[in-house]
C-alpha cells in the first residue's frame, strides 16, 4: 500500500529496521543536528528525536531518504530497489497522471493557529549550523502558489529561516516558478498568498523539488508515482490546496517587492552560499494548521550525501530520463545523477550508439532539456556495456575511451545555480559545461576488443561456488 501521510511511511521505515527512535533530551539548537549529520555520514537509520529540549513532547524527524533502502520504501518499491530502477518506475507511472482531490477536512485541521496565536517558535525548527543566521523552519518543505492569471498550482522547495514570531524569509531563485508567480504579483498590487507544507508522504518533497516543467501541477505528479489522488483541503486562510493529513501548514501572504534580511544558511552543496545577510522575501504568516503530537520534518542539508542528495539525485535521473524519451533520443540504456554531485552538477548517460555522432547528440541532448539546461556541469556518456550508475564502470571508460582532445566539448555560457560554490559569489547567474564522450567511436573501423571471461567456464564455476568456500550467492556482471 502506498504511504498516505509521513506517519504510515514512518511506521514502513520501523517495519523494515530503517529507524532509530531516540527519547534521550536533545538540544535543538546544533546538538540535534550534529547527531544527525554523523549519523548519515555513517550511514545510519532514519532518527525520529523524541525528546527536544524546551518542546515537551515535540518530535522532530531526519535523514527520511538518505539511503537507496529509504527511498525505495518511499517509492512504495522493494527495499532492495537500485536508484536506476526507481527512475524507470517514475518516468512509467508518470506516463498517466492523477489530479488531487478536495475533501471536507483532514488531520492538518486538527489545531488551527490564527493572527495573534501564530507563533512559529513553539514549534522544534532546529539550528543547523555554528554560522547559519538563525533557525531554518524550512529545510524538508514544500512551497504552494498560484499563478494570478492561469490559475496553474506549483509546489517548490526554497530554504526559509524563521525571522520572528510570525515571519520566514524565503529565498525564491531566478527563474523557479514560484518566482515566476511572485513576478506576476508586481503589477496586481497584492501580495501573493503561500502556503508551506512541512511532514507529509516524501513523495511530496520528491516532486517540489524536481524540475517539472512549468505550467505543470506537483500535485498530478505525486499522484501518478503514489497510484492514487492526494486528498486536499482548502486553506484557513489562503485559497491553495493544502494536503489534508500533513503534519504542518503554514499559511500566508508575500509582497512581491518587500525584502528583508536573511541567512546565511549551510547549504546542500556542503559551503554556505554567502557571506553575512541578503535582501530576500518573506512570508508574513496569517494561519498555522498541524496535527495533535506533530512530527516536524527536517532535513540537515550539508554536504553529500543526505537525503536533499538522495532526492535530488533521485528526482533528476527521472525526469532528465523522461525528457530524453519526450525528445525521442535513441538508444538510451539508462541514466544516472550521482548523489555525490550534489544530485544536480553531474549526469551520466549510458546509450547505444547507432550511427556517427550519437554519443554527441546524446551528450547535447542532456543540456538543452528542461532537467538538464539548469545548473549541470558535467555530462557523461558512456556505451550500452555501462551502467550509467556503476560509477566504477564509468570512471574506467572515462580512462580508457576518452580522448580529451576528441571527447570533451567546452560550452561557456549556460545557466547556473545561485548556490554553486565553483563561482564568485557576485557571479553566479552563468556557468560553463563540459560534454565527456566516453564511448569507443561509433565510426572506428578497428576498435578496442573488451577481456572477457569463458561462458562455459563462467557457468561451472557459478555451480561449485560455494564449494570453494564463498558464503555468499554469486554474481558476476559482465
């Protein structure tokens, strides 16, 4: 059965030994996270903290995807599911896309904060980091708005510190779609109405924080990777669909100029992403709905790989997939974001080459996507005899086919993330990229013969394996 809310894929987690309750008292402020980003630089269990110093009885949840085992419990798959395999199944299911549906009320409901009572501090939002500029209220969240003139519904994720009672900055990047839909509030003279969702199913945060193309509805998404409609209600304060059984909502408004001081904050890429406060929007927060003994969904962020890694590498191979089949690119084997490349600057393409000159039309193929035009670096392609996600494969066809004078094109202006540490701070908006063609040419009259083990031989000794002594089942990949 597929997960309807964060506490049934917490119990799946519990089920298959993916969880680490822990009671003892912990202090939100640098313990809680500290004892996370060790625990996942281990690679550890998913932490549910029971006991958060001065929130009796507030509950604070991390590390929810940072393992292949997590993902593919969340992905509603077998637990020995390979990230591969799971971008397959999404770029399948997401072939028929489900709408939400609007029910009467839900869980979220249960208590409803409004005007004066809002007061974000009586929530566990943890401090990352010695130099974060405060605590971050949004860090594993989804971000609804609403375009002003088509009525199109987007879910991002952007980071939001908690600035005061009743007030989060939010950083909107260039060209996001929820900065699409703040630019359009410019002119209308009102602000635009928000709403953030923090503990729900994590497919949730799987699509806000892909890049889905705009005009495109989150909502259908998850719908279709879950193989069943998201209940949603309507806001107390906002006309937006809010998950019916999140954990927590946050409703409210944004002026589309008005800016206010905020960060730093330690970022995914493991650097921070300035120095000192920047000018950034924010969100004056009108109504606070969430559920009796809440979960606050959070995630340490860092450097890789943690769960923001797992997803966005996850998310990416997906739709940088689907868009290679939408452009109907041939002889495409499999694709790949590592998790290690921040799960944006780094993507591999394994493809069979069929004529001279594919392995480059793969290679600008993946740049002139819509996953792939944003932010990626390096571009990788590599033949059919290589799993695009056997990095080890990869790294001996990038040694061994590679000619850098043949293979490797230079393109010197692409667009770039905010956050990417290779830059200037002050000069961040392009980038360059680098197409690695890995692949023995197609067009080769001789080419280089691969070493390969005897069949016949191969199968007898798959039958007296363990008769050697191996405790283990064999498996050998050609």
């Amino acid at each position: 059965m597929p997960n309807e809310n964060l506490r049934d894929f917490i119990s799946e987690l519990e089920k298959n030994g993916e969880l680490l309750r822990i009671k003892n008292e912990v202090d939100w402020n640098l313990e809680l996270s500290h004892i996370a980003k060790v625990n996942e630089e281990k690679t550890g269990p998913a932490l549910l903290f029971e006991n958060v110093k001065d929130y009796k009885g507030g509950k604070v949840f991390v590390g929810a995807l940072s393992s292949t085992k997590r993902l593919a419990i969340a992905m509603n798959m077998p637990i020995e599911t390979t990230q591969t395999q799971m971008a397959r199944a999404w770029v399948d299911r997401c072939k028929t896309l489900i709408p939400p549906v609007y029910v009467a009320t839900g869980a979220v409901k249960e208590n409803i904060d409004i005007g004066d009572d809002v007061d974000l501090f009586k929530f566990p939002v943890p401090k990352f980091y010695e130099r974060d500029g405060g605590r971050y209220i949004g860090t594993f969240a989804t971000c609804i708005t609403k375009d002003p003139e088509t009525g199109w519904i987007n879910l991002g994720t952007y980071r939001m510190q908690m600035l005061d009672k009743n007030t989060v900055g939010v950083m909107f990047i260039k060209g996001k779609h929820g900065d699409l839909h703040r630019k359009k509030y410019i002119g209308l003279n009102k602000p635009m109405q928000v709403a953030v969702v923090i503990g729900y199913d994590p497919l949730m945060f799987l699509a806000s924080s892909t890049t889905i193309s705009a005009g495109e509805d989150e909502y259908n998404y998850i719908g279709a990777l879950r193989g069943s409609a998201v209940e949603v209600v309507k806001g107390e304060y906002v006309d937006l669909p809010i998950p019916a059984n999140a954990e927590m909502v946050l409703e409210g408004e944004l002026w589309p100029e008005e800016l206010r001081a905020e960060g730093p904050f330690g970022e995914y890429t493991g650097y921070y992403s300035g120095v000192g406060t920047t000018p950034r929007h924010y969100i004056n927060v009108k109504a606070v709905t969430y559920r009796n003994d809440m979960i606050f969904h959070s995630t340490t962020v860092g450097r890789p790989v943690t769960d923001t890694h797992m997803i966005q590498a996850m998310n990416r191979t997906a739709t940088l997939w689907s868009d290679l089949e939408q452009m109907k690119v041939p002889g495409i084997q499999s694709v790949y974001v590592p998790p290690e490349s921040s799960g944006r600057y780094m993507a591999v393409v394994s493809v069979k080459c069929m004529y001279p000159g594919h392995s480059d039309h793969v290679g600008n193929a993946v740049i002139a996507t819509t996953t792939g035009s944003y932010g990626f670096k390096v571009i990788v392609v590599v033949d059919e005899d290589i799993p695009a996600d056997d990095m080890g494969r990869v790294l001996w066809a990038m040694t061994t086919r590679m000619n850098p004078l043949r293979g490797c094109q230079i393109i010197s202006r692409a667009r770039s993330t905010p956050l990417d540490p290779s830059l200037p701070i002050g000069a961040r908006d392009i980038t360059s990229r680098i197409i690695m063609d890995c692949t023995i040419p197609y067009e080769w009259k001789e080419k280089p013969t691969n070493i390969t083990l005897s069949e016949p031989v191969l199968e007898v000794v798959k039958e007296k394996w363990n008769e050697y002594g191996f405790k283990d089942a064999f498996s050998y990949k050609a």
